[in-house]
C-alpha cells in the first residue's frame, strides 16, 4: 500500500487515478474503511462491499473509466490552451517592442526639426526682432515656446520609453549623495527660489541609481513648481524604515492635489485640476511609477488641496 500511495501522490496536477475497492463486507468492513482513510485525498476511492452484483461492479468500472477519459481530455484540452497561451504571449511581446521601438524612433527624430525651429525663432528675435512689430515678435515668441514645449513632451516621451525598454539592474544606492547632487544640480531647487531640507541621514536602498536619479529629480523638482503665486517653496525629504523597505518621502507646500486625482496623476498625461497655468507634460509621474515599478517598489502620494502634498517612494532596504 505504501508504493500505491507514494505513486497516486506523485500524480501530476491533471490526474485522478481512480480505484475501487473491493470487501467482504461482514466482519472485514472496518478494516476495509481504515484502507479506505489511510488513502485520504490522495486517492479517488470507490468502496464495493460484497455481496453485491454483477452489475454494480460494471457500473462502477464503467463510471471510473468515464472519469478518466474526461481526465485525459481535460490534459489534452490544457496543453492546447497553454499552446495558445504562449503563442499569443509571445506574439504580443513582439508587437509590444515593436510598437516602442517605433515611439522611441519617432521621438527621437521629432527633435530633428524642432530643434531646427528653436534655432531660427532664436535668429530672428536676436537679429530681426527690430524690423517687426510686436505683433510679429508675438507671434515669435509663441513659435519658440511651442517647440520648446513639445520638446520637453517628446523628451518625456523618449524617458518613459527608456524604463519600458530593457533591464534593470538592481544595486545598493547611497540616498544621500545622490540628492545632494540633485539639488546642486538644478538651480530651481536652491536658495533663493527654494529652500529644499534634506532630513539626514538618509537610508540606502536597493535601487537603480540612474532611475531612482529621474524618480527624485522629477518629484523634487514638482514640489517647487506647484506652489500658489506669492508662495515660496519649502520641501523636505527624509527616509524612515519599515520592515525590510525603506520609505523615501518628499513633502512640500503647494497647491495639493485633491484625492479623487491623486491615483490619476501617474498616469500618462494626466495633471492635476489646478495646474492649468503651470508648465509640464504630463508625462513626470508616469516615469516615476514605471521607473519605480522596474525597480520592484511603490509610489503613492498623501495630499489636500492648499495642504501641500507628500509623495514617498517605497524600495526594499538595501
């Protein structure tokens, strides 16, 4: 019995080998019921005490085979859809990249002639912009703003496709430099146009330190533009510890986001309802999600509106 047992319990997944188990009835049937529970769910167990006639044990026999037949064509019927499965899995992985190798081909020759249209609005305010009237230099003015703004919208583009595209390879990152660097970097977050405290010290995390360089720069650098008109921009960055994960946090004090928006905002070109007279894509927390999404962690944000916002940013503890 126990090599019957270790054999029905190496059964794969789709199997049910059934049995019928036959007794003498009478004195025998507790014995028999023991068999019968020793068996427990690894056996399919059909219990025929005698005396019984012929045509219950045909029956039975019969039943059990119908069983099994329904079994193999259930297998048969798995293995054609695990086929199909994969097939079509394999097949949408191939227009998935083809489709983003595409975007990313037209974005990036996009900024070709978009370039060639900053460089002539440029000409003609710097050398021209005498001759015409200020009408003209208007209008001007309104060309290069545009092509600047679609720059920056396909250059988001060409960013998200980056994070879609590829692996990354997760590694220790040391916070700290890393978002002093930042701040040295973009005058818009230094003083006088913005006081950014950084909370020290600040946990390493297991990240990528060129993603998580676009998560913080961009989160940052929304913190200090979303503020109402008069405000000056105060954020604070700090990290704390939660089980195995660190939670980076980015506070600020603008304008805030009402709830019902604030799942959407990560979204591609999605914005905020007040931020209408800001510049921006649309496309800044997208990255963020995907580029924190590729690094096996989370993003969310806590917020009100005129109550400022606090975004965190959750990656396992390095």
């Amino acid at each position: 019995m126990a090599v019957l047992l270790t054999f029905l319990n190496e059964q794969p997944a789709w199997s049910d080998i059934p049995l019928i188990l036959i007794t003498s009835g009478g004195e025998t049937t507790q014995a028999s019921l023991r068999v019968f529970n020793a068996f427990g769910s690894s056996g399919n167990i059909t219990l025929v005490e005698r005396p019984f006639r012929a045509i219950t044990l045909i029956s039975t026999v019969q039943v059990s085979l119908r069983a099994r037949r329904r079994q193999y064509q259930t297998r048969s019927l798995m293995e054609t859809l695990e086929q199909r499965v994969t097939e079509r899995t394999q097949k949408l992985e191939e227009t998935i990249s083809e489709l983003e190798a595409f975007s990313y081909s037209v974005s990036h020759d996009l900024r070709a002639p978009l370039r060639a249209m900053q460089g002539y609005s440029h000409v003609l305010i710097e050398d021209f912009s005498e001759g015409m009237d200020e009408k003209a230099r208007e209008y001007i003015r309104r060309i290069l703003t545009a092509s600047e703004r679609l720059d920056r919208l396909i250059q988001d583009v060409l960013t998200y496709s980056r994070f879609t595209r590829g692996d990354i390879e997760v590694s220790r990152v040391s916070l700290e430099p890393l978002v002093y660097d930042i701040v040295q970097q973009y005058p818009a977050l230094q003083a006088p146009r913005a006081e950014v405290e950084i909370r020290t010290p600040l946990l390493p995390v297991a990240g990528h330190t060129g993603s998580l360089t676009q998560c913080i720069s961009n989160l940052l650098t929304n913190a200090v533009k979303f503020v109402s008109p008069g405000t000056s921009p105060h954020v604070s960055i700090w990290t704390e510890s939660i089980d195995s994960d660190v939670l980076i946090y980015i506070h600020d004090n603008g304008i805030g986001i009402p709830p019902a928006h604030q799942k959407r905002i990560f979204s591609m070109f999605e914005r905020g309802p007040h931020t209408a007279g800001y510049e921006g894509t649309g496309i800044g927390l997208a990255i963020v999600k995907k580029a924190v999404e590729r690094m096996g962690g989370s993003v969310g944000v806590q917020s009100e509106p005129g109550a400022g916002s606090k975004f965190w940013i959750q990656l396992a503890a390095a």
